[in-house]
C-alpha cells in the first residue's frame, strides 16, 4: 500500500498565498491533507542571483496516481513563475492513515 502514497512538498511567499493552494487541493480531493509551516528561510539561486526569502512550506500528502492533476493545479494555483513541486514516496505508514489517505484522494 505505502507505494501509491506520496507526499509533495512546495514552497508559498506567505501564509495566505499557502492557504489558499492548500484549501482547494483539499477541495479538489488532489490531497488529503497539507500541512503548512510558516516562518521557513529559504536560501536559493534564481536568475543567477542568491536570494533569501521568508516562506511558508507546504506538506502535501497524496496518492501517487494523482500527482500529476496536482502538479498541474498547483502550477496554475501558485504565485511563483516556478514553484516548488518535490514528490517523495511514502516507505511506510499506518494502513488505516493510508486507506483514508486514498479515499481522501478518490475522485468523485
């Protein structure tokens, strides 16, 4: 079962903007669950420039089958011309947090 599990991580520029992306993978049933941990420092390279910036990290939790309707929503949902989008598979896990982790997930 833990192979069709995955959890995807992202980045958003604040706790609204993370919200929001939040709320309708939610809606949508592209996630089960994500869990959203303000007051990340982000340090990285963009247009050959080091920034640092504050960020809000979202844990996005799934079924692989749906990574990729999510990925294409949180493009489309998110304010970065480039937003972080990581999936990592889920090794193991409680089989009754994961059976509720796919049926969260099912489409309607």
């Amino acid at each position: 079962m833990p192979e069709n599990h995955i959890v995807v991580l992202s980045t958003a520029p604040d706790q609204k903007s993370a919200e929001n992306i939040a709320a309708a993978l939610v809606e949508q049933r592209l996630a089960a669950c994500v869990n959203l941990l303000p007051g990340v420092t982000s340090i990285y390279r963009w247009k050959d420039e080091v920034k640092r910036e504050p960020e809000c990290l979202l844990l996005i939790k799934t079924s692989a089958d749906r990574f990729e309707a999510l990925r294409q929503r949180l493009r489309e949902l998110h304010p970065y011309e480039l937003p972080e989008i990581i999936a990592l598979a889920i090794g193991a896990g409680d089989p009754d947090y994961l059976a509720w982790l796919t049926e969260s997930t099912r489409p309607r």
